[in-house]
C-alpha cells in the first residue's frame, strides 16, 4: 500500500484555501477534497509492516492544539519554482507530533526523508512558470481570512493511484490527547 500521514483540513477551510488559487500556466491544483497538512510520506508499505504501524501511530501522546494559516509561497524558491504553498505559522504540538510521527514511522524500519519538517500545504505543483507568473500568488494579500482550526486527530491515509490522479483513503484516524 502507498501511505501517507496527514492532518485533515476542515471542509469550509479547504473551500477557503481553494479560493486562494491563481490562472498559473503550467499549475496542477490539489483537488478541493484533497487539500491536507502532510506530517509524513511513507511510499509503499508492505502488509507486514502495516499492524507495526498502527501500533507505533496509536502510541503517539501529544496534545490537541490550534492550526494557524500563514502567507503562501513556493519550493525550492522563486527562481525555479516546482511547488506552491500555504504556510502554517509554527505550533510546538505540531513540531512535537511532526516528530514523533517521524520516531513511530522510522522505528517501523520505514525510510523517510532527511529533510526536516516544513509544516505547509501544498496547493499546486508547476510545470515550469516563469518566476514572473506568480507574483499575484505569493504577494497577494490573503483574499479571505483563512480561519484557525483545532487539530485533535491525525490520520493515516492510502493513496491510490488511478488515471484520474491519486485518490486519498483515510484507513484509521488518531485522536490526540485532550487538554
């Protein structure tokens, strides 16, 4: 199975998110239903692994917390841009869950990427847009106030791969600890 873990985004605040979308030539926009906060990519995950993973995910104890929306931006940067983003103002819950996801998933022999944790959404990814094509993205001034939203649970999601693009099954959901 392909899996990721990801916080979900409220319904009315993907609707909002989605609203922060731009004309950019070359741009593949996250579906609406798709738009979510990865805390981890874990690729192909044989069954046998699987059950270790929930294990590891279901031991995890931190706190419920609020999620705040910050300014929009790109990876690796304006001059070759590859991705667009939501940022997400810096929370110590989500930097601690970030990092136990991390501990639970690399415990269950399950490879991750070096880089450190970088909370934001993806919201599109480029072809090749000229830097030039997307000032009105990045220097817009948010359209509408994203809203803050309690994060009380994470979720670990299959992602299937059609002719359609990547279809996201949630498999089991988290809760976090109650304050």
């Amino acid at each position: 199975m392909r899996l990721f873990i990801a916080i979900e985004i409220p319904d009315d605040l993907k609707k909002m998110i989605a609203g922060l979308r731009e004309d950019i030539p070359g741009a593949r926009w996250v579906p609406e239903e798709q738009i979510h906060l990865t805390l981890a990519f874990l690729g192909e995950v044989e069954d046998a692994v699987f059950e270790l993973l929930n294990s590891a995910l279901a031991g995890i104890h931190v706190t419920e917390f609020e999620l705040c929306f910050s300014a929009t931006g790109c990876f690796p940067g304006r001059e070759r841009p590859r991705v667009l983003w939501l940022g997400v103002k810096p929370h110590p819950q989500l930097d601690k869950l970030a990092s136990e996801v991390r501990t639970a998933v690399t415990t269950c022999a399950i490879p991750q990427e070096e880089r450190r944790f970088s909370a934001h959404i993806t919201l599109a990814r480029l072809n090749a847009a000229p830097s030039r094509e997307l000032d009105g993205f990045i220097e817009q001034p948010q359209k509408q106030r994203i809203h803050t939203f309690r994060v009380s649970e994470f979720i670990l999601f299959q992602s299937r791969l059609t002719q359609q693009g990547a279809v996201h099954i949630p498999l089991r959901s988290f809760l976090l600890a109650t304050v």
